[in-house]
C-alpha cells in the first residue's frame, strides 16, 4: 500500500440538507481556518475607487469549495486594519452560494476605476495594502481585544485572510500585499491549505471573473503548477490535466510509473523555481503500464496530485494517460551543478539532469539491500564529524554542514528490498524458519569485476532524474538498472582494489625492516551456531543459516562451511597484510565455551600456515594476568607474528585487575602487550599493545556513558576510563621490558579527534595513521566515512616509524561479498580473496628496526 508522507488536514463541520441547500450551523466545529473549509475568501481588494485603480469599490469574494448550494443567512464578512483590533466595521451575509460559485461581497468606493455587479452591497473600506478579513457564522463582532493578534484561531472563524503587513493570519504566514492596481487571490481552483502565504499571490484583480469547475473536475495545468515552490504541491488533493515528455520510465522493479516534462524545458532550471517535470504514478500495479508511457514520447495525464514520501506525483489510471497528439520540442538536461539546499533541490524535482563534475562513492550498505549507492559531491566522501573536529567544535560542525551540502543517493530505478526476509513472522511460507523472500533477485550496482566501493570517483555517462523518496535526495536511471556488474547503469566507477597495503603510486610505508598491523576480524568464532540449539540464525535464500542471530552467546558463522568461507577470506587478508606482528580484535575467547583460551586463534593460525607454509605464523599465548574467565568477554584480543621475522621477549602481558563491573574494562576487553624486537641483526625493543574498547552502541554504566548526541555515540565515559588505565598501565610494562617504543593498536571505537583518543595524545602518543594517510579511513557508518582502528606510538616508536596505510579492503565494499551474506541473492558474489573480510580496514605501519 502506498502511503503519502504529507497529508493536508481539514474537516468540514455539521451540515444539514434543506430543500436542496446546504445549511451550515454557525457551531465552533467549523471554527479556525482549516483546509475543509465549505466556504472560503477567495479574493480581497481593498483599493477600489483610489487614484490608479483597477475598479471603482473594494470587494471580497467567496467560493463555495462543495457540491451543494450553501446558505449565507446568520454568517457575517468582518474587517480590522492590519495591526487593528476593532471588527466592527462587517458586512451582514445574506443569500445562497451555489455549489463550485462564488460570492462578490462589493465594498467603498470612489470615482476611479470599473464597475463592476456585486451579489451583495456593503461598506466596508478595505486598505489597498495591508488588513486582515474574516469570514465568520455569526453576525457578532470578533472580540478584538481579546483576541488581538489570534483572532484567525477563533471557533466562530470559517476562514481568515490577512495581507501585506497584518498581524494575523491564516497557516504559517500572511498573504502578500496589495495596491490600488492589484488584489490577493487564490488560483483558479480555489486551492485551500489554510496557509495564506502558500494559497494567495497578488494579482490583477476580478470579481466573480468566471465559476469555478465543479469539485473534483479535473482542470488543465502546467507542471510546474502542480509542483509549485514548496517543499508540497499546491494542488494536492486536485484533479488536474498535465502534458510533457516521457523522460523515464518504470515498468518493472515496484514504481509502476514514469516521469514527465514540460516539452522544451532544460538546460537551465526554470527562473520561477518550480520544477517542469513530475512523477506520474499509474493506478493498478498489477496491468502493465501504459503503452504511451514511452520514453520520448509526448502525451496527456489526467490525475490526482499527492505527496508520496516527499515526492511530488501525480495519480492517473492508464485510460487516463494518451498520446497527446501534437507536435512537441524535446527536453534537454539539466546541467547545473547540483544544488546544495533542499529548496534548489525542489526547483529540480523530477526533472531530467546531467551529473558534471566530481561525485565520489561515500556508502555502500544500502547497495545490497536496496540497489543504492551514497554520492558526495567532490572528491571526497562525507566524513564523520569527529573524525575531523571536536566534538562540538566549529570544526566538527561544519562538517555536518558540509555533509548536508554534498550528500545525494544514486538509485537504481525500483523499490525492491533484496533482503526482505520473514523473519518478522519466524516462518517462511509452510516451513517453521525465517527466509529470504527476494533471493531470486540480484541487487544493481554490486560486482566483484566493477567494485562500487566508499571513496571511488563515479562519472555519469548518461542522464538521470532528480528524485526525492523516503527523506532522500536521489538519482534515478532513466530505466531499472538490474545486476549484475552494473549493465545498464549511468555511471561507470573507478576501481581503487589494491592487492595489498602500499600498492599504489604513493610510497605510504615508505623503507620499513618491519611491520605492525591492526585488524579487527569481524567475530572469528569457531564454537559455530549449529552445535548450540539455543542459537537462532540469519538463513540464505535456500533456508541455510549463514551466521547466529540470536539466542546464544556465540557469534559469527553458523556451521563448517561458512567457517570455512570466512576463513579463507581473513587469510587472505593477513597473508596479503604481509605484516611481522598482526594485532587481532574481535576473535573467539575460546575459554568461555570450555576450551583452552587460544582455542579459535589457534585454529586462524594454522590455516595461515596451511596457505603460507609450516611455521610462517605462531601466536602470543594469552596472558596470565587476565582476570577469572567469569569476568572476559566471549570476544577477546589476540597478537600473531611471524618468528623468522620478530622475537618475543619474555611472556605477554595483560591488564587483568579493571575488569570488574565498575572498573574500567568491565565492559570491554582488557588490554594485552607483548614486547617484540626484530629476529636478526641490531634493533630496539618495542612494547606492542593491543586494545578494543567500548562499542558506541550501548550505555555503559558511567554517568555520561548516554549518548548525548555529540557524535561520540554511547560510553564515552566508559571510553576515556578506559584510555585512562591504557595510559597509566603501558609505560610501566615498557620499563619492565626496557622497551624504548611503544606501539598501541587496534579498535578504540573512538574517531580521531574524540575525547578518549585525546587522553592518549596528551599523554604524548601520536596516531601514525592520521599521521602518515590523512586521507584515507578504517571505518564507514551511514556513509560517513572516518577511523575507529588506530595505531598509537610514544615518541620513540615515532622515530622508528618510516609509514602507515589503510588497507581500504572492508568497509567501503558491499556487504554482499561479506561471507555472512553468502547465497543471499542469484548470483554469487562470494570470492576467496581479502575484499569485505571484515567490516573494519586494517591499518599497517612500517618501522626501522634501530634509530639512535
């Protein structure tokens, strides 16, 4: 069911049907102008009879917005100066309206001007700039100094008008002013939204000019009327008669409509600011849509104009759409730049457009789900505000500022969810389980030959329509592009793929004797979900379960086979990574489940020699200082390294003793150190720390631990404790080790200028990844691009530094090459290499084995 996102509200009140007419009770229900109003002001004139004008009196129409004749007897028409709060000065009503006609109430006069024939004579003396007139059902005064500045908000009002500089009004503002040459008045319909800033305009003035079409007959337009300059249509709720040319069209993938333009409009935006193409939704999904809703074609759309999650449209059965049969100029792009405020962007609204310039990929995790990819204007994706300021600093606004300045959605022509599943009723058809319910389809834009990946350039070979859906400045094709590798697609994508860190033009490393890396491998559990009952699965398209959900405390994937699929993707990437010591995060704590701790890194570490051979890699034994098992995290942190390239000296390290509920780490993984020094040859000790903390997620325990909104997300209390106990622990392990530099690793969940990060900074340590890569992030969250995964060094360890690199391997790929969506659509996008082996990048650093 299509549901519009705005709706414009109104009632009309107690009728009572005599004899034909219809009597309207003077009764509060009809009180304060609403946009069911059975009667309303539709014109106001106030400089009738003065030097210049246009007619000899001033008048005030009315129009009856029903179908049936209305009574006027016991209702009245009042008028106060603009900032007055007298009412006296009013015209009794008598009389009938019939129905769809209008009402002249003729007012003073003077000796300039036309004539005109009023249906009614009074007195009043309207100013010819600026006054408020209210049409009330009765024949009593309005309380104006009572009411003052809110009389339009009185039961007793039908409908209220003030103009020029009033003081009270009608909706959000008043209507525009007048002179002695023009008047205010509603369009040729009558449209009434009870907002008189929307619903008049000034103009020439003409009473009882013509009788409106009946109620609901359908009257011609041009687009850019039915779109109007606001944020809605005008005309919503209207029958209306539009022409233009086919620019794109959907007869497949859900939208079940087509995109029309005003015949010879583009390449320049209209001057009026409303836009000259629209949607035209067709009624009765399930017939085809109709064989004149061809792209280049000219035809006639008879509908009804709504609002459709922000998206001006208009509704026509398919009777309703022909061949306009006359002779048309075609349309041409618009070339513009793309607009940075939403209301430049309404000026363009359904109209065909031509990207230039930069545009850059800035999210794709909508990509698998919906078939859309994130754009950012320029030659950067949008970027976390933390990432580059404090938080609520100038700086870190303006990023927000410029985000919403650059942000737009490239969309693929359908409102398919790729990844609908059942899981909502825990049944799929007569089988007791979850599924997918769309695992037939394949998403556009997603492709292992042509990557579409965060922070690639994406160049438009071709038009498409500005589009606004579900609170989203879009792109839509001109035609459903359908995957796989992007076929039919507007844009072609720059493949940024590396086969390994530091493979590009651009010497990141820089002459390293070794290599230090951080890597968080996305919950690497061998204890899998099937060998728990307890555990409830996410379940591919043939009713396999691929990771656990829910239900148990293991995580990751669900049996062997999907093991084994994520595994040889982190292999992959470590091999590839090519780094002496590798910090790990997010890996099995074997020990929960009754095995052996290093169980899980254990099993990771022979698969990497399985692949790089016998002995290449060994793993750090876990530390005798973590504290009782009772009191770890079924994840846990852990340190690989290859012995022909590094030594250990003496045994790992751990901070064990903050682990209880209240205490620092209760709530993240404690911290684990090892000191390393290169195999062969001189070089300095360097203490190499491992760290997770606190997720942004969830609320710690701490006050401040809410999120307040600042950017920093959830526990950051938690966070800087945290840093805290990092900060005061470290040196004290380096001295015992008579380690001179000290490298700190891993996910901090913390972007680069947040307050927990800060600690560590002014404790003396520099981040080498802002550092040496500035440009380049670990992390993409709702398109935002920044680093929660950082390495730390002390100034010695900075001396030794030659380099640092994000590995852009896993968080700015699709999901869909995840191992966890494996099978998820028809085609296969599951490859053994490192590309989405994680949802976090690793950072690498290179180092000298020996400064002085």
């Amino acid at each position: 069911m299509r549901v519009p996102r705005k709706h414009v509200m109104g009632a009309v009140g107690a009728i009572a049907l005599t004899a034909g007419v219809v009597g309207v009770a003077p009764t509060s229900a009809l009180g304060a102008p609403s946009a069911g109003a059975p009667v309303v002001i539709n014109e106001v004139y106030g400089g009738g009879g003065n030097s210049g004008a246009a007619f000899n009196r001033d008048f005030i129409e009315l129009v009856n917005k029903t179908t049936a004749t209305v009574d006027l007897a016991g209702w009245s028409v009042q008028y106060a100066s603009a900032a007055g709060t007298s009412w006296t000065t009013k015209t009794n009503l008598t009389g009938t309206i019939p129905a769809g006609g209008r009402f002249v109430v003729g007012g003073a006069g003077g000796a300039n001007g036309a004539s005109f024939t009023a249906d009614l004579d009074g007195g009043i003396n309207l100013s010819g700039s600026a006054g408020k007139v209210a049409l009330v059902n009765t024949q009593t005064a309005l309380p104006g100094t009572t009411c003052t500045d809110a009389c339009s908000d009185l039961p007793q009002v039908v409908d209220f008008v003030g103009y020029g500089t009033a003081n009270d009004w009608a909706g959000a503002a008043a209507a525009p002013g007048t002179s002695n040459a023009t008047s205010v008045s509603r369009n040729s319909t009558s449209t009434n939204t009870a907002n008189n800033a929307a619903d008049f305009i000034a103009g020439a003035p003409t009473p009882g000019a013509g009788t409106p079409p009946p109620p609901g007959t359908p009257v011609a337009k041009t687009i850019a009327e039915v779109q109007g300059t606001g944020s809605s249509s005008p005309l919503v709720g209207e029958n209306v008669i539009i022409k233009g040319v086919v620019t794109a069209a959907y007869p497949t993938g859900g939208f079940h409509g087509f995109y029309l333009q005003t015949q010879g409009t583009g390449p320049e935006p209209s001057a009026s600011g409303a836009s000259d193409g629209v949607f035209v939704f067709q009624s009765g999904s399930s017939t085809p849509l109709d064989a004149d809703a061809v792209v280049g074609n000219y035809v006639e759309v008879t509908g009804k104009v709504s609002e459709f999650s922000g998206l001006t449209e208009v509704t026509a059965a398919g009777a309703d759409i022909v061949d306009a049969g006359e002779a048309f100029s075609p349309v041409q792009p618009l070339t513009v730049p793309w607009p940075t405020t939403n209301a430049g962007r309404e000026s363009l609204e359904g109209m065909l457009f031509q990207p230039t310039g930069d545009y850059t990929v800035t999210n794709t995790f909508g990509t698998n789900q919906f078939g859309e990819v994130g754009l950012a204007v320029g030659d950067h994706p949008l970027l976390q505000n933390t990432e580059v300021g404090a938080p609520g600093s100038p700086e870190a606004a303006a990023v927000v500022a410029d985000n919403a300045k650059r942000a737009v959605t490239l969309d693929d022509g359908a409102s398919s969810n790729f990844t609908a599943s059942s899981f909502s009723t825990g049944t799929c058809g007569a089988r007791p389980i979850p599924c997918l319910l769309n695992g037939d389809l394949t998403p556009a834009y997603v492709s292992n030959t042509k990557p579409v990946r965060v922070g690639e350039a994406a160049t438009f070979n071709a038009p498409v329509v500005v589009d606004y859906r579900f609170n989203l400045w879009r792109f839509q094709p001109t035609a459903q592009v359908v995957g796989p590798d992007n076929a039919t697609s507007p844009v072609s994508f720059e493949n940024t793929r590396t086969a390994a860190p530091d493979d590009g033009d651009i010497n990141q490393l820089g002459t390293a004797d070794l290599k230090v890396a951080s890597f968080n491998v996305l919950n690497y559990f061998t204890d899998l979900g099937d060998q728990d009952p307890t555990c409830l699965a996410y379940y591919d398209r043939d009713d396999n379960g691929v990771t656990v959900r829910d239900g148990c405390d293991r995580r990751g994937a669900w049996d062997a086979g999907d093991l084994a699929r994520q595994t040889e993707k982190e292999v992959s990437a470590i091999t590839a990574l090519d780094a002496d010591v590798v910090g790990l995060m997010e890996i099995e704590n074997s020990a929960k489940f009754g095995h052996p701790r290093d169980t899980a890194l254990a099993a990771l570490v022979a698969a990497l020699n399985a692949k790089a051979g016998a002995g290449t890699w060994a793993f750090v034994p876990s530390s005798t200082d973590l504290p009782p098992v009772a009191d770890q995290d079924f994840i846990t942190s852990a340190m690989i390294y290859q012995p022909a390239k590094v030594m250990r000296v003496d045994r790992s390290r751990a901070l064990g003793d903050q682990s209880g509920p209240t205490q620092a780490f209760g709530n993240a993984r404690e911290p684990i150190a090892q000191t390393f020094k290169k195999k062969t040859g001189k070089g300095d000790k360097f203490l190499f720390v491992v760290n997770h903390f606190k997720s942004k997620g969830s609320a710690g325990p701490f006050p401040g631990d809410e999120d307040t909104g600042d950017g920093q997300g959830a526990s950051v209390t938690s966070r800087i404790l945290q840093a805290q106990a990092l900060r005061d622990w470290v040196p004290g392990v380096a001295a015992e080790y008579g380690a001179k530099g000290i490298v700190m690793a891993g996910d901090y969940n913390s972007y680069t200028r947040e307050d927990p990060l800060d600690v560590l900074y002014k404790a003396g340590y520099t981040d080498v990844g802002s550092m040496f890569d500035p440009s380049s992030y670990s992390y993409s969250f709702s398109g935002l691009s920044g680093s929660l995964d950082h390495i730390l060094v002390n100034a010695h360890a900075l001396r030794m530094s030659t380099g640092a690199d994000h590995w852009n391997i896993n968080s700015g790929e699709s999901v869909a090459m995840e191992y966890s969506r494996y099978n998820y659509h028809s085609t296969d996008f599951h490859q053994s290499g490192p590309y989405r082996s994680s949802d976090h990048d690793p950072v690498v650093l290179g180092l000298k084995a020996f400064v002085q």
